[in-house]
C-alpha cells in the first residue's frame, strides 16, 4: 500500500461501489480491498471486472463479490445491494461512482438520450442510496459518497445533460444528508478533476488537451484515481465521523 494510510474502522466494513471495474471505481474496489473490507461491486464490464477480482485475490486472498447488471434498471440495482448485504453482511458504505460522459451538443438531445443520460448520471445515485440508506438505518448508520465532478462547476460545452446530472448530484448529496441524518447515514459528494484513466486516454485526453489541462491547475501532475480513492477511503472511516452533507474537490487546483 505503500505510504497509503490505514483506517482500522474500514477494516471488515462491508462496502457497495458501482461501477467498480474500471478506472476510479477499480481503484476505489483496491483501496478498499487493501484496507480488509468486504468490497461488493456491480458493472456491465465482465472481463474488467473478472480480472480485478483475480488480482485482488491474489493480493489479498480474497475476492470482492461482483455481480453483472446495469444501473439504470432500478430493480436490479436494488436488489444487487440486498443480495450483498445477506452475502457480505451489514451495509456500512456505498459508492454512486457509475456514470457516463458522452459528449453531446445541445441541438442533439432528445427526449430519450436526456432521460437515459439521467439515469446513468443521476436517477442510479438516488435509488441506490434509498436502498442503501434502508439497510444502514437498520444497525449504526454508514456513509454514502456520490460522485459528482467538476464540470459541474465548470460547465464544458457539448456536455448539457451529463453537467446537469452532476450538479444535482450536489444538491441531492445536501438533501440527503439532512434526511438521513438522524439515523447517523452520512452523505458526502466527491468532485473529481480529469483523472487519468484509460477511458480519458483513448476517448479524450490527448497530448494536446492535457498540456492544455496542465497550463490550468496548480500542481502540474497526472490526478490518478488511486488518489481519488484515497479521498473515498477518508470519507468512510470513522476519521470523518462529523462531515456530511459536504462536496470535496479532488482537481489539483483547477477550480
């Protein structure tokens, strides 16, 4: 784990990552891992996915629990999180991580792709966090994290729905956190800036577009996503026991 900080309260916590088999969401399942959780993780990939789950066996003698499903159909969503539970034990945190940011101009949207593009981007995030919150009121709370991103501060051109689901991710991190509250669930959002992810580096982040990115942040390095998951490890351990409601910006000064 190298110079990583070791939580003990993560140790044996079971937690819930979607979209956990590639880029951020495959660091976070590590981090998680690495820490002795109990990682549970869904997402289309299944080869990605297989070969995580193999390599963290090696590492660990463990293998995280993953199940194949799309997020956007809320049954499934839902129930991959009570199987988890009945497999793993009690739920002490979930991670909304799984999302898509297609480009798209405005002129190109339609009333179907803005509804999908918001049940990837948003509508998951939500249902997953009512079942989760469900089953973490049921014993002595838990953390939620979704992940919004900095273009929700920004706002990139050719990118309307996908910015629109991650500034509401913010406000329903708010809104739940008050909800949830009184049954000791935290909800925290965080803002990743371009992380370097193989996704980012065979769609967009080109030679060009990361000098461009690098005349704009304030520490001139890659933000890899096993930094990300850093974040994600401090926001379930008991270390931040009284942060809710609250939006982290991970960007190396971006914003």
């Amino acid at each position: 784990m190298g110079q990583t900080t070791k939580y003990p309260s993560i140790e044996g916590r079971c937690v819930f990552i979607t979209g956990g088999a590639t880029g951020i969401g495959a660091a976070m399942v590590e981090a998680f891992a690495m820490q002795g959780a109990k990682v549970a993780f869904v997402d289309l990939d299944v080869a990605a996915a297989v070969a995580l789950c193999a390599n963290l066996q090696d590492q660990t003698g463990t293998s995280p629990w993953f199940r194949q499903i799309d997020v956007t159909d809320v049954d499934a969503l839902q129930g991959a999180i009570a199987v988890a539970v009945e497999e793993l034990g009690p739920l002490q945190a979930l991670i909304n991580n799984a999302a898509n940011d297609n480009r798209h101009s405005p002129a190109e949207v339609t009333a179907q792709s803005w509804r999908d593009c918001m049940a990837i981007n948003l509508d998951a995030a939500f249902f997953a966090a009512q079942a989760g919150a469900e089953l973490m009121a049921q014993q002595a709370g838990g953390s939620i994290i979704n992940f919004s991103s900095i273009n929700a501060l920004l706002g990139p051109s050719n990118m309307p729905g996908y910015v629109t689901a991650k500034a509401g991710i913010v406000g329903m991190t708010k809104a739940l956190a008050r909800d949830y509250g009184e049954s000791h669930i935290r909800v925290n959002a965080i803002l990743p800036g371009w992380v370097v992810t193989e996704r980012q580096l065979a769609s967009w982040l080109t030679p060009e577009a990361e000098a461009d990115w690098m005349k704009q942040v304030a520490l001139k390095e890659r933000l890899q996503p096993s930094e990300v998951a850093n974040l994600a490890l401090f926001l379930v351990a008991d270390d931040s026991r009284m942060i809710t409601g609250q939006s982290f910006t991970i960007d190396g000064g971006r914003t």
